[in-house]
C-alpha cells in the first residue's frame, strides 16, 4: 500500500531506572467497519544505556520507520481480542478441533486469556505484554504445563488472525517459557501385586473396566467407546475405532490410535462374562440402563478413589492404569516398537520418555545383575546372606 507521507518521527527519554527511548510515528489502521484510518503510535526502542546518544536512538527510529515510509507497511485491524474470539474464532475455528480439546480451549479462554487481552486491539498485543502474562501465570503458582498450553491457546487465536490478515505476525510465537523445573515423581504405576489388591477391593463395573485397561492398555475413553461389533472373541482382537468424552463421541487420539490389539484369555473371559444373549452389535460394551456411556469422572469419583485410598494407593487415575500396562509390557522385554504400536502412539519417543516406568523389583534385579557381572555371583548376595556370614564369623572368633 503507497504510504501517504514521509515521517520522520519524534522522539523523547522517558523514565528514571532504567531511562529509555520512546518514539512516536502515525501508521494507517483499518477501522472494525472496514474503513482506513490513522493512529499515532508509541514504541520504546530501548534503554539509554543501549543506544548511548540520540543518534543512535534516531537510527533505531529510522529503522522501525522504514516500512512505512517505503509503502511495505500494511494495515492492521483494530479488532479486539475479544471480538475477534467471540464473534470469528469460536465459531468457525473451534468446531474443528475435537470435543475434548474445545472443552480445554474454553476454560483457558473464559479463565485466562479474554479477562486479560479482551480489551485489547489485536495489533497492541506484544511479545512483550504476553511475556509478562506469562510471568504472572507463573507466579501465582499454576503449573509449568499449563502455562506452556495457555500459550498455544493464545498462539492459535493469534495464529488465525495473521493467518486472516488481522495482524502481520503472531507475537506469542517470540515468547519464551523458563525451563520445565524437573518433575518430582514419575506418574505412579501399579505393581502386579498392587492391581490385583485394586481389583479385589473395586465394584463392578470399575472392576472390569480397571483390569481391561490394566491388560490392553486402552485409553478409558477408547474402552468406554467399545462396542460389540469391534470385539472378535474368535480371533481374540479389539478394533479401537472411537473415543468418548463426557457422552461425545469423536475420532482417536492419533491416527496411529486406530488400531487393532490382540487380547489374552483373561480378557477374553472377562468379556464373556460382560456379554448377554440380548446384545447388539452396535451396543457399548460398557454403558448405562439407556444404553448411553458412563462417564469416566463418576466412575473415578465414587469407585475408584475410595478404593485407591483405602488401599493407600496415591495419585492412581484412569489413565494411570495405562501406564501400568505400558509398565509390565516393558518389564517383559517387549520391543518398543511392540509397546508403540499396542499403546497407539504417533512417535517412539513419547512410549519410550513418557509411559514406560521401572518397577522397583526389576530395578533391584538390574543392580544385582550388574554386580554379578562384575564380582561374579558369589559376591552377590543378599543382605540377609552377608549378615548371617558376619555373625557367624564373629561367633568362631
């Protein structure tokens, strides 16, 4: 777009610690009807102890001014965030996201992002002012992962409106997070010996659904969504085709998630005893009198917390039990490629850096392992062995 004039800018120090240069321009706008229009703008270009002299803040300003005055510029909305969110992006960009993912886009947006950046214009919105944002987030105590999410919720919502030409560029993509702080404890796991205690202590039909995601690995949500018709009992084989949440049904995780897992006899007879004569192939596997989902929370909620507590089993989810399976298939020497494929994962790297744990027997074997490669096996003995050699010694003597 031809500029409409050559400026030049004014520019001024602003401040006491640190000091720093402020320059102001005019740049054209379009106005929320449509039409263009002028606006006078303000920019700090940096500290005075950065640009020593006002002829190095003056060649900064002549920098920041170039596309203007060379007719590179182009015009930015003056659409708020908020409107921009409510009136464009929630209904036409949120309707392609799955139900889940819409659920997670709301609250960051209802919670988070339009209390802050709704009055905003869109163009005002900084790499900078986002940084500070996500600072505070930080501070008040919410968790390293949630800020991180908060920000690609933001970056698509801004992503669109330079996509749409509301802005020339996205600035939450310039932004930075700290380092992720070390996760304190892995995500607890169930010995063989803990799921059994589970099962004995859990209702149906928590007690079927936990052991069939202790044993297939599904995703509770892949299990809730199961239907007859996706059940070979003769071929012993589950086809996941379908995830729910909260009654809607959608697609698998991945594309990988679409997948067919062999099952053993314990499965096997499991299912048999959760099939009656009266069933169709399109009914859920698991459902309620009306035939409609259960809901994964009621089941965490009134089944399987008060169990886990009452066996002192602490943090133990839904998905916690997926991580089991993944757990006991690695403490068996499955290939990981094996273990990617069962747990439907797109990459090797989340199987390998996410969802397999060590159990702590097996770590103990490993060490044992170790030290008899070393000193041999007559050197690896027990506690018990060595103590009752050393009393023995100090018996002769």
């Amino acid at each position: 777009m031809a500029r409409r004039r050559f400026q030049l800018g004014s520019l001024f120090r602003r401040g006491k610690k640190p000091k720093v240069w402020v320059a102001r321009w005019w740049e054209q706008i379009i106005n929320p009807d449509g039409s263009i229009g002028r606006k006078r703008r303000a920019e700090v270009l940096g500290t005075v102890a950065e640009l020593t002299s006002r002829s190095k803040a003056m060649e900064a300003l002549a920098k920041r001014l170039n596309p203007i005055n060379s007719g590179m510029h182009h015009p930015q909305s003056t659409r708020t965030f908020s409107s921009f969110v409510r009136e464009d992006w929630l209904p036409v960009v949120l309707p392609t996201v799955k139900y889940a993912t819409q659920k997670n886009y709301r609250y960051f947006l209802g919670v988070h992002l339009l209390p802050t950046f709704g009055p905003h214009c869109l163009c005002e919105i900084k790499r900078d002012t986002i940084q500070l944002f996500l600072a505070a987030k930080l501070s008040s105590g919410l968790a390293w992962k949630t800020v991180k999410e908060m920000r690609g919720v933001l970056g698509r919502v801004l992503g669109t409106a330079e996509q749409w030409e509301y802005i020339n560029d996205n600035q939450a993509r310039k932004t930075r997070l700290p380092r992720r702080p070390h996760q304190l404890a892995p995500e607890p796991v169930l010995a063989p010996e803990q799921i059994r205690l589970l099962v004995a202590e859990l209702p149906e039909p928590a007690r079927s659904i936990a052991l069939l995601l202790v044993l297939t690995g599904l995703r509770v949500g892949e299990l809730l969504a199961l239907r007859w018709k996706n059940v070979d009992m003769t071929g012993r084989t589950l086809r996941v085709t379908a995830t729910v949440y909260d009654g809607h049904f959608d697609t698998p995780k991945t594309q990988r998630s679409n997948r067919v897992i062999p099952i053993g006899v314990e499965v096997s007879n499991i299912l048999r005893a959760l099939h009656h004569g009266t069933v169709k192939p399109e009914d859920l596997v698991f459902s309620t009198a009306q035939g409609q989902p259960l809901s994964r929370h009621n089941l965490l909620r009134r089944q399987l917390r008060p169990a886990c507590k009452k066996l002192e089993f602490r943090g133990i989810t839904w998905h916690s039990l997926r991580h089991s399976h993944a757990t006991l298939l690695d403490a068996m020497g499955a290939p990981l490629g094996t273990v990617q494929a069962l747990l439907g994962h797109s990459t090797s790297e989340i199987t390998r850096e996410v969802y397999l744990h060590a159990i702590p027997e097996d770590q103990r074997r490993a060490v044992a392992g170790v030290e008899s490669l070393v000193f041999g096996f007559n050197r690896t003995q027990t506690d018990s062995t060595l103590s009752s050699a050393q009393n023995s010694s100090a018996v002769s003597n």
